[in-house]
C-alpha cells in the first residue's frame, strides 16, 4: 500500500503555528501517515524543534501568505497565490498529497477546493457535514450545513449517499440510519422540497428511517440528517447559540442564590455540556463530493483537535471513501 | 364602546373542561369582558358551579362535539359540525363574538379558522406568530412558525408587517425592531428567499434591523423576528429540544456527583430554565391575517394561560388591531 500523506494548513486558525505543528506531530507519531505542514518554512522549523517524529513522516512546504477569516473568500483565493490553503490544495491535486486539513477560512476552503480540485464526476454540489452532538453520547452526521442554501430534491439524495458512505467508512457505523430533517413525523409533511426527496429516499437502497422532526434531532434518531444548507445552518447555528442562552441563565440563577458550595460543584456538570455543545468541539466539517477529502477544523482548535482531524484523513483515504462515493454516484 | 366577548373553546386541551372553564371566568372577572364557553353546556355548568362571576360576563354556546389532536383537521371539520371549534368560529362569523381562544389541535383551527372566517382582503396567506424566549427575560415574536412551509419574498414581508402591528398593539412595544432570520449577518448573505425578502424589507418602511443569524436568536437581537413555516418549525422545535437535551445531560451529571445538596440546590435554577424555554409556556400561537384573530394556546395549558390568551384577545380588540391590519395590506 502506498504511504498516506495528509496536507496540513499550519498557518490557519486563532492557534497557529503552536497547535496547528503540534497536532500534525501527533498524527504522524500515531499513524504512521506523513504530514506535509503547510506555511512560512522558517516559522514551522523552530515550532517542529520542540517535538520528537520521525523525520520520513513530517515534511514543510513553504507557503508565505494567509487568508484571513475576515476577508472575502474569493478575492483572497485570486490574489494570494502563495496562501497556505492555495499552497496545501495544490499538493493534493498534483497527486502528492491524500487530503488537506485547515483551521483557517472556511469560505477559502470551499472556493479554493472546488476551484483546484474539482468535483467528483456526477456529484452535482459539494457538501458540508458535521456531527451534531446528541444525548446518546454519539453523534448524528449532519449534512448540508451551509454550503449549499437552495437546492433540489437530488442534491439531498446524494448528500444522504455520501453522508452514508461517510460515517460507514470513517465513523465504522455499519448500514447507517439515513433520516430526512422535516416539520413533521409522517410522511405527507414538508415543504416542497422535503416531500419531494421523501419519496426519493424510499427508493433510494439507504437504510431510510423516515423524517426527524427538529425536536428529535439532539436524540440521535439517525446516523446521517440531511436538509438544505439554509436550513443546515440554522440548526448548526442554534446548536451555538441555545446552549449558551441556557447556561446563562442557569448561571444567573446559581449566582443569585449566593451559595458558593453550589456553584462550585455545577463546574463538572457545566463542563460535560460545554465539551458536547460548545462551537469548539462542533465546529469540524467535512466538505465532500470533491476529488479529495478536505477537513475544516474549528478556528479555536487545539492540538488534539487536529490531530484527529489528520486521522479522520488517514481513515477516509485508507477505507477508499473517495472510491466509494465515484461509484455511488456515476 | 362595545361590549367586548371572546370566544373560549371549553373542550380543548389536556386540562379541559376544568382549567379552561377556570381561565375563562379569571379573564372575564379581571378584564370585564364577555366570555362565551363553548362545549357540551351540562359539563360547563356543573364546572361554573364552582366560581363567582357576574352572570352578565359568562355565556355557554352548546357545541356536543370535540376535534382530537389525533384526527385529520380537515376530516375533523367537515365531519363534525357540532365540534366547539366550529361553533366557537361562527360565533366570531357571525359577530357574536371578537377572538376565539382553543386549547384544542391546531391543525382544526387552522383549517377551520380559514374556511370560516377566511383571510383579510389583501393578505397573502394567514400565518402563525409565538413568542421565542430569549435571555433579556423579554420574546422575540416569531413568524411563520409553520402555517406556510412554501414561502414567497411578498408573504415574509406581510409576515413582517402583521408581526410589527401584533407587537406594537398587542404587547405595547413602540416601534418594534424587524429582523430577517439568515444565514449570515452580512445583507449578501441568504437562499434566494431571503435575498428577496430582504431587498423588501428595505423599502417597507418598517423598523428592519437586518439579518439576526439563529446563534443570535436566544439573546433578543428584534422584537419581530420572520422566516418561512418550515424554518420556523425548526427552530421552535429545536427550542422545545435543544433545552430538554441539554437538561438531561447536566441532570445525568448532578446524581453522578452523587452530593444530594447539590441536586437540591439546582431546582431552583433548573425551574427557571424550564419555565423560560418549556413547550407549555412557549406553545401559544397568534394564528394572523384571518377576519378575526385566533389565538392556540399549548393542548397542556394550565387556567393561568387560557386567562392570559383570553385577555390577549382582549387587548388585540380594544386597540383595533384588526383594522390597523386592513388599513397595512388594502
């Protein structure tokens, strides 16, 4: 088998250079997998001489722009030429690496990925998934979560496909749920759009669970949910946002009762749902659909965070999920 | 003046007839208005039985029949003529009545709402409104929570209309703040929905503050907040489930702490969360744009909240909030 080589965008994200070179030295330790650190050469040089790895698995290639997160996208994509995602995708496309992971733009990711590398033949729009944390302790893989805010019925369909494939390949869920995120619980509801992929997904060959209803979705009905990427959004989006608004409350609640045992000893239980539901440990996403895997890790993340992201790459390429979806969807 | 008189369903709901009989007499004894309880007039006089009120304030409208929130709406209001939905809607067809407050399925009143009483001349289509909560302790008042999931640019901007009059008349805010829920802050982002829609905002010469993104949703960033039905069965559906999570999970951690002052302790906090974002106390809807307003209040709603839909009603009349509706959209 030839060596895995994941690309990795050393210079993206609030934790750059520290975290970023720190997790790619994990990853290679722990697969075995080569990681090629994107970014300025002589910044990566000095973070590296902090760790031990075997020099065969950490390679630098020298990129000396950014895009930030607070520029547009697609100018950035233009006019940085030498930016480390430029950088980074083109070494996926020309063969010499398996698949990128970034911390940085999201927007650059995505303009950047479908401009260098393509899609899949037959997939007709990319697509974000991430992992919506539920009670269960596990996850339901969510897909579109923005990339694509109008879309039609078959765009869903394959996002279900390659969802499906996704967590069968990477997450090792054997024949995973496939659920429809509707207004309702019967077949008959939804808007135009979800009736009219309801009855695709029938005759689909998923393993079809029927709708999940909004209220359901923190239950883990289903392996894999797909929705638009409008729609995608505002979950993933109050996901952040409705955990926050409660826990301050609850913590202007605690405060008011002026007992300091009792504050302290909701830090733990604070802590389990600020690990499950912060923006943080939700924000990974996986654009597929293109001619390689691209991983958007959470601008904030740590070194563990890209570290698994750069396994998740591992997995995904050793499993041939790219394989997998091509002969899905031609 | 004349006399104000709400139509109350006396037969709908988990609690019926003791509660909504029990809310009814509350609201006319504290407002002075006339309640009319419709529903099987043997039941509704022993329940009377049990209150004062001046004898001039309460009426019974015999109606033997009662909708389940378990039967077809459609099939429930052709079939059964003598349901207390029916005869409480032609109550209000016929003048005898201002508002009509249930209790009942919603789907009934929907349904029956529009065939009885039909839309005001120049509404687009009729449409759900409900106080989302948010951490300022105030609402933000929601439409479409799910009447329309199929929505044009034209309909969100009545939405937006009829919402801004409901807030300002209804709940006494001035010159209430608009705002478009999107995925994006930005005024370029959106489906093409809400690119639309927000173009006619613009120019509708209403308060429009721009986009609120769903992670802003929870800290009250407008006062009138308008989406298509099917976003806004998520993201009230993800209000009822997202809490109900979360809850579960800290309570999970609570008895693994195993110290019994901090269970005790929680209650307090844990109460406020779950008056604040619990379904019951959220489940009340304004059903807009009809000749006469409707007002569902939660199937387990308690006296306290069939008084408050009633005085509701009240107020919409009073301050003629019907005819600031005509004179918007003629």
């Amino acid at each position: 088998m030839e060596k895995i080589i994941i690309a990795l965008d050393a210079m993206g994200g609030d934790n750059a250079p520290v975290e970023t070179v720190k997790g790619g030295v994990l990853a290679a330790n722990e697969t075995g997998a080569k990681v090629i650190l994107v970014g300025r050469e002589e910044v990566i040089k000095e973070e590296l001489k902090k760790y031990e790895y075997d020099s065969e698995n950490i390679e630098i290639a020298n990129a000396t722009e950014v895009i930030g997160t607070d520029e547009s996208p697609t100018s950035g994509i233009k006019k940085k030429k030498d930016s480390s995602v430029l950088v980074g995708l083109k070494l996926v496309k020309e063969g010499k690496a398996n698949a990128f992971v970034s911390a940085g733009s999201t927007g650059a990711l995505l303009v950047g990925g479908i401009m260098v590398l393509g899609k899949i033949e037959g997939v007709s729009r990319p697509v974000l998934g991430t992992g919506i944390p539920t009670v269960t302790g596990g996850y339901s893989f969510m897909l579109d979560c923005g990339a694509n805010v109008d879309c039609k019925p078959s765009y869903l369909v394959q996002f279900a496909e390659m969802g499906a494939i996704y967590v069968e390949s990477v997450m090792g869920i054997e024949n995973p749920r496939v659920g429809l995120i509707n207004n309702g619980a019967e077949k008959e509801k939804g808007n135009s759009l979800t009736k009219q992929t309801y009855e695709l997904l029938e005759e689909s060959g998923l393993n079809f669970v029927g709708n999940v209803e909004a209220v359901d979705i923190p239950f883990g009905k289903a392996d894999v949910i797909v929705c638009d990427g409008f729609v995608g959004n505002m979950i993933l989006k109050l996901c952040e946002g409705l955990p926050k608004a409660l826990m301050s409350i609850i913590k202007e609640e605690l405060v008011k009762t002026g007992d300091k045992n009792l504050i302290a000893g909701m830090a733990a239980p604070f802590g389990a749902v600020k690990s499950l539901f912060d923006a943080e440990e939700i924000g990974g996403a996986a654009f597929l659909g293109l001619n390689a895997l691209l991983l958007k890790v959470h601008g904030g993340s740590q070194a563990g965070a890209i570290k698994n992201a750069v396994k998740q790459c591992v997995v995904f390429t050793q499993n041939d999920t790219l394989g997998k979806f091509s002969e899905k969807v031609k």
